[in-house]
C-alpha cells in the first residue's frame, strides 16, 4: 500500500521507519512548516494542502492534533502494526491506530481509532482503548483497564484502574505534588499511592493521575466537584 506521513517532526519519523518495516510503500511527508528538505530520504511534499486523497498515517504525538486532522481531511486511515508486535489472535485493532516496534496486544484487547500505543508499551488481555488515547513507551496496562478516550498514560507505570477521558498518568504521587487533589475510590485489593489531579501545561484544565493498582479489583476516580471520570 502506498501511503503518505501527515507530519515530519520525530514522532511522523518514526511512524515511517514502523510502516517501512511494514512493507508499506511511504511517498513522502505533508507537513504545515513545508518547505523542509527530505526527511528520512523522502521528500516533504507539502502542507494538508497538498493531500490528494492518499491513504495517510498520522504521525502527530498529540491526541487532540492526531484527532483533529483526522477530521479534517477525511482520508483513509489504515492500521500500523509494526512486525515486532506480539499481538494475540483476538486483540482488535481500529482505523488509524498504531502500535509501535516491540508493543504487546493481549487477548481481546480493544485498540480504539487513532490509538497510539509506543513502543514496548504491553496491553494485556481484555483492555479498551478509547479513541485517540496514547500508552506511552514501556507502560504496561494489567488485564481489563480502561483508557478513555484522548487519554495519555506515561512512559513507565503499571496501570490496573481506569483512566478518564483527556487524562495524564504518571508513574506517583510525588509527581503530582502540586496539582489539584481529586479522589480516588479504592476497591479491596487496590494498592498504590493516592491519587492526585494533574493540569495539562498546554490546555489548561484540570486532568486527573493515575495511581497503581494491582489485580482483577480496580479504583475508579472522581474530580473533587463529583463529576465520575471514569469512561
């Protein structure tokens, strides 16, 4: 299949390394700071302009970006499953999403549209990924989490509770020191830190953290007004 890169920055280069390995036929790149020089040995081609319909991986880091152009230019989204991903029979992968080089897709795991799931990351059996969600390098969601739609889970942590819409995990409680609090409701068996909001640096709204829970009982997590972020 030939294909185009919306994005040239680091994350569209290694989108096009993972669908190269692939076997995919890679055109060249559409990026907004157009003219660049080649990237990768393939020509920048031009702005969102300049997309003539082609199939297109989106290689843009940000849920919300990756969604947006989506929407914007109505292309084909064909999956990415890089040729090193251990991905059981059952795990079901939707439009546009990607996994990356050395990523695990358990048994029954649902990879919602435009999901992002990096490189080394592990999706045990029977996770949900909503659309548009990024697991980040080497995180590892335990069987059965649910990770809301535009979430983001950070490089690194173990994650057994569900993640709300539009939420950052990180790998503490230290980490979040300075963050409005939200409550965490814990399940017998749950372990792990308190739970601690995060704000979003770039969109300025309060976002919630994830603690660390272990086993088949997970916590669910609520913003201090009420409002039930779990999706």
């Amino acid at each position: 299949m030939r294909v185009l890169i919306l994005g040239a920055g680091g994350h569209g280069r290694a989108v096009c390394e993972a669908a190269r390995d692939a076997g995919l036929d890679v055109a060249g790149f559409l990026d907004a700071r157009f003219p660049l020089p080649p990237v990768l040995g393939l020509p920048v081609l031009g702005d969102e302009a300049a997309h003539g319909g082609a199939p297109l991986l989106l290689g843009i880091g940000g849920n919300a970006a990756r969604l947006a152009a989506a929407a914007r230019l109505h292309a084909p989204l064909p999956s990415l499953v890089h040729p090193s991903v251990i991905r059981a029979r059952s795990a079901a992968i939707a439009e546009g999403a990607v996994a990356m080089p050395r990523a695990v897709l358990g048994a029954q795991a649902i990879i919602g549209r435009l999901v992002l799931v990096n490189t080394g990351a592990i999706i045990e059996h029977d996770c949900v990924l909503e659309e548009g969600a990024h697991i980040a390098p080497g995180a590892v969601l335990c069987g059965g989490a649910h990770v809301g739609a535009r979430a983001l889970v950070g490089a690194g942590p173990a994650q057994g509770w569900p993640v709300g819409r539009q939420c950052y995990g990180r790998r503490s409680a230290k980490e979040a020191l300075d963050c409005r609090p939200v409550r965490a409701l814990e399940t017998p068996g749950c372990r792990g830190p308190p739970v601690h909001g995060l704000n979003d640096p770039q969109q300025g709204r309060p976002e919630a953290a994830v603690g660390r829970g272990h086993g088949a009982e997970r916590g669910r997590l609520r913003h201090e007004a009420g409002e039930d972020v779990q999706v």
